[in-house]
C-alpha cells in the first residue's frame, strides 16, 4: 500500500502556466494517483510537461469557448470515467500548490459531516512581500471560518452532489464558484471553510493593469450573478453591484456633472473615497492584518470600484448585443 487515498481524485485546470504548473502538478501526485490536467489552449508546452512528469493530460476542444468551469467539468468527467469509484474531487488551478495533508483534512471532514458538499481551507499567496496587488490578493483570500456561502477555485467536493446540480456553468466567465454553491446551497448541501491551510497561490501580478482587468472580470462575473438570480430571495449579488454602481458609478458622476452649478462645491464629494479606504484599512487591522496589507488592500478595493464598474457596462454591452464573452486574462 501506497497510503494514498483511493476514493480522492484532482483536476488541476491551467494555460500557460510554465513552471507554476509542474509544482502544482508535483505537489498534487505525492497525495493521489487519480490525477487529470486539463488545458484551456496553452502555447507554452504546458500538455507535454504535464504527460512527461506521468500526469493524464486533457487537452479541450478549441472550437468551444474556454472558461474555468467547463474546464473543471470535462476534467472530472475524464476523472469518473478512468475512476467511476471516486467519491470526492479536489480542485485546484494551475497556478497553486497543494498544501501537504489538505487532502486528507478536507476528506476527514466530508466522510463526517454528510450534510456538506464543498470543503475550502486558507489559500496564501506565495509572494505578498513582491507586489502592493499580491498582498491585497493575500487579505482577499482571509475570508471567515465556518459554514460559508461561496468558496474560491480551489475546494474539494463532494462528486454527488456535484453532479446532483450539473456541476459549474461551463458559460460563464467568471464567479462559476459562487454560482455552483448558490444551486447547492439551494438543495441543502452546506459549504464549509475550515482552519486549515489549502493551497499556495502564485498570483504574479506586478502591473495595475493586471490589477484592474482582474477587477473588471469581478464586475463583470457580479452583473451576470444579479441579472440572473438577482430578484430571487437571495438577491444573489444585488448588493454587491449596489455598492459598485454607487461608488464607481454615480458618485462621481453626480460629484462631477453638479459642479458646473455648485461652484466646484460637490467636488468634495470624492473625499469620501479615502475615508472609505479608511474604513476598510481599520476594520483589516481590528481582524489583525497587518498594516502593509491592510493599506493595500483597502487601496485597491477602493480604486478597483472603477474597474468593476467598467465589468457591470461591458456585461450589460454584450447582452445587448448579444455577444458572448471570451475569458477575460489578466496574467
């Protein structure tokens, strides 16, 4: 015996991820066999090195939109039809390392609790020291202990349920994470966050332009989350597009287009952003981040208000149009 779990298996999804890739790859096949990477296109050679370290390799069909969700579907369907015994599947992105003895911890908390079909830990970034964006990145995944609404890319699963509500969205762009609990959820399956380290999370953002065009993919993915589940009971993102529209949208545009009849007056209406900043920062510091981080942080979800705002029109440009939407890359 191996000591492996047999009942566990991962899908690692990626593009062009270079090195990042093989250490998640590495990192995933000292806990489990049943291992597939799934290739949303790359042009690095991602696929081959992945086949070369002994990783099955599944490469998606170019004539169909890329998205993070059906990557994650077609790779669990090539994991059930190599290991139909599988009852718990980890996800992870490429650009991630596995923790060592998550797996196990996460498992532990399934095989206990029958009521949960999502476990999630603590994803950390690998270098919050080398970027203001990679810090604020680190604060954003801190999210609370215990029974949680949503989980992020990496969380383990359990299959039956997966399946029960037809897994992620493969249409949508962004905020597949959230929209798949929201169905769970609403079948009585519970999504918990537990004390325990998950992942390692290289982010590698090191321009504001990454910064904002990550920013924009989040105003887009809240636009899509109210257009279709806002008017239902649990006015699924309603109240984050509220905030966006106000402080990226209508502030500034009332503070600027009533300054032509208040004398320049309704111009200090933009001090409320630094004391919104100021807000967020004290609060981050009460929780015991630490001022660096809680400074970054506070900035960037302050200016990023903007780029979200830009996400909520292109949403709202493209259903109009009727267009769809390709993934929206910011590395």
């Amino acid at each position: 015996m191996d000591g492996k779990r047999k009942d566990i298996g991962v899908v690692v999804i990626g593009r062009n991820e270079g090195e990042r890739l093989i250490r998640c790859l590495g990192s995933v096949k000292r806990e489990v066999d049943q291992v597939v990477y799934v290739d949303s296109g790359s042009a690095d050679g991602s696929p081959e090195r992945a086949r070369s370290i002994g990783v099955r390799v599944l490469e998606l069909d170019k004539s169909i939109p890329f998205t993070a969700a059906r990557a994650r579907n077609e790779g669990l369907a090539e994991l059930i039809k190599a290991s139909p015994e599988l009852d718990k599947v980890q996800f992870i992105d490429g650009d991630c390392e596995l923790v060592e003895g998550w797996l196990e911890r996460a498992a532990t908390v399934l095989d206990s609790r029958p009521e949960v079909a999502v476990v999630c830990g603590r994803r950390r970034e690998r270098h919050p020291e080398r970027s203001i964006y990679n810090r604020a990145i680190d604060v954003e995944w801190n999210t609370p202990i215990g029974e949680a609404k949503a989980c992020g890319g990496d969380a383990m699963m359990r299959v039956q349920a997966f399946l029960e509500v037809g897994g992620f969205d493969p249409t949508l762009i962004a905020g597949e994470e959230p929209e798949l609990c929201l169905r769970l959820r609403r079948r009585g399956w519970k999504v918990l966050r537990i004390d325990c380290d998950m992942t390692w999370h290289d982010a590698a953002i090191y321009r504001f332009g990454q910064w904002w065009k990550r920013a924009l993919r989040s105003g887009y993915a809240y636009a899509e989350g109210a257009a279709r589940y806002g008017r239902d009971p649990e006015r699924y993102c309603v109240r984050e597009q509220r905030r966006i529209l106000w402080w990226g949208g209508v502030l500034p545009c009332v503070a600027i287009g009533a300054a032509p009849f208040t004398r320049g007056i309704s111009l200090a209406s933009f001090g409320a952003y630094p004391l919104s900043a100021y807000r967020v920062y004290r609060s981050l510091r009460k929780r015991g981040i630490d001022h660096e981080s809680a400074s970054a942080y506070a900035i960037l979800i302050t200016v990023g208000k903007f780029a979200e705002m830009a996400g909520i029109l292109l949403y709202w440009r493209d259903r109009l149009k009727q267009r769809k939407r390709k993934i929206i890359e910011y590395k």
